[in-house]
C-alpha cells in the first residue's frame, strides 16, 4: 500500500534526523488517511484491511513525538475506523489490538495535567473510548478499572464551574467554558455506561463504583458532587436495563441497597 509505504518513510526520516514539525503533522495526515479510508471503503475491503490500518496508527502513533495535534489525530482517526467498523452490520465483527489502542487513550489521559483549564484532549479521549465500545472485543476488567480510575480522577478533579467562570476573560466566553466543561463531565458519565453495555454484568459496575464512590469522602464540595451524581446515573442505568442480573450473592450489602433503592 501507498500510504503504508509513505508512513513507514516518514517514521525512517524521524529515526535517522531530529523530528521536525513538518514530520509530525506528516503523521497525523497518515492517520487521519487511514481513518477516512477505512470509512469509506466497501465492508468487504475494511475487513480484510482493518487490522493493518490499526497497527499503523499506532505505529505512527507511537514513534512520534507526542503533541496535543498527535493525540487528537489518533483518536480521531480512531473513531472513524470505529464508525467503518460498525457501518458495516457485520455481527460480532472485531476491533484488532483493541487493547493497545486503549492502553494509550489511557496515556493520553494520564498525560493530562491534573485540574486543567484546558480540557480539549481530556474531552477528545474519553468520547473515543465511549465510540469504541461498539465494538468486540469488550474491555477486560483490569483495563476497565484502569481507564475509568484515571479518567474520573481528572474529570472529577476539573476546577469547580464558579472557578472557570472567574479564569475567563468575558462573559461569553464564561459561558462556553462552563458549558464545555459540563459536556465533558456528561461525555464521562455516558462513557461509564457505554463501558457498562459492552459488558452488563455486575463484575462491570463494580469495577467502576470502586472507583467513583471514593470520591464522595472528597473535601470539596464540586468533587462530592460529581460523584454522587455519577454514581447515581449508574444505577438508574443499570435499574433500566433488564440484562443486568442483581440477584449475586456475592454483592456487598451496600452495593444491594443501591440497586434496590433505584427500582
């Protein structure tokens, strides 16, 4: 392939002389071509060439310097593979290496400084992660609990809406802050529940409450707040949805009650 070829040259440019702007962009130009080809190409095609164009964003991805114009470059392209895939109404079609293309949405996310004004690349990675989940294979419980305890931490802990409305310059742009940084807390909570329809079984739900219930003993007041509505957005969800079975014996006499509470 052309554009397989053209990758790997500028990846082999990068290696042998310091990488420049011009090389980096070079690369998200890759990846997003390789987005749109897999969503424009004929189902029968994309599945014979989907796992080659999802090594190579993550070949480029991963020897390249990474920027905020990378990181949304990959996730971009990662969700137009996403929608190709599921175009394509094949039942229990696959998603290759998956796994690794979220261990590094789950990098990105880390990345992300901690009670950041700036949320672009935070909102950017969790609306690729709730895309992905359309699709198998669904997250095992180990990287599930990774993504959702690094993800809350840096949603929960954004500055309180009373903060942005005082860091920005102009009551217009108060108001798009604020309702930015709601889309991303809401963006989170629709995240958890997709991560939950991928696997609807109370291991799933556990693996997120551990995690967002330690953030209700939280000092501040926005945190608290935070939580408590995630966790209740949770169990509504989970009341609604008649494929969760809640009769584990093995649940916890509290996780019962927030079941029981929600019917």
């Amino acid at each position: 392939m052309a554009l397989r070829d053209f990758g790997h040259a500028v990846i082999t440019r990068k290696i042998e002389m310091s990488e420049n702007s011009g090389e980096r962009n070079a690369s998200i130009t890759v990846m997003l071509c390789y987005g749109q080809m897999a969503l424009g190409a004929r189902p029968e095609d994309l599945l014979r060439f989907i796992e080659l164009i999802v090594a190579e964003l993550l070949f480029q991805f991963q020897n390249t310097r990474k920027d905020e114009a990378l990181k949304k470059g990959l996730m971009k392209a990662a969700i137009l593979t996403t929608k190709a895939l599921v175009q394509t109404n094949v039942e229990h079609v696959i998603f290759p290496h998956k796994v690794e293309l979220t261990i590094c949405i789950i990098e990105v996310i880390e990345e992300e400084p901690l009670g950041s004004f700036s949320i672009s690349v935070l909102h950017h990675a969790i609306i690729t992660v709730s895309c992905m989940t359309a699709v198998r294979p669904p997250m095992d419980s180990m990287l599930r609990s990774e993504l959702v305890k690094k993800s809350i931490k840096k949603v929960f802990s954004l500055p309180s809406l009373k903060l942005t409305k005082l860091k920005a310059g102009s009551p217009t742009q108060s108001s798009q802050s604020q309702d930015f940084y709601q889309q991303t807390v809401n963006a989170c909570l629709n995240m958890l529940t997709s991560l939950l329809s991928e696997a609807p079984s109370l291991e799933a739900l556990q693996d997120i409450l551990v995690h967002t219930n330690g953030w209700i003993d939280s000092t501040k007041i926005y945190e608290r707040e935070r939580a408590v509505k995630s966790t209740t957005f949770l169990m509504k969800y989970v009341s609604e949805h008649l494929d969760f079975d809640v009769s584990d014996q093995g649940l916890t006499l509290q996780f019962q009650i927030y079941i029981y509470l929600m019917y």
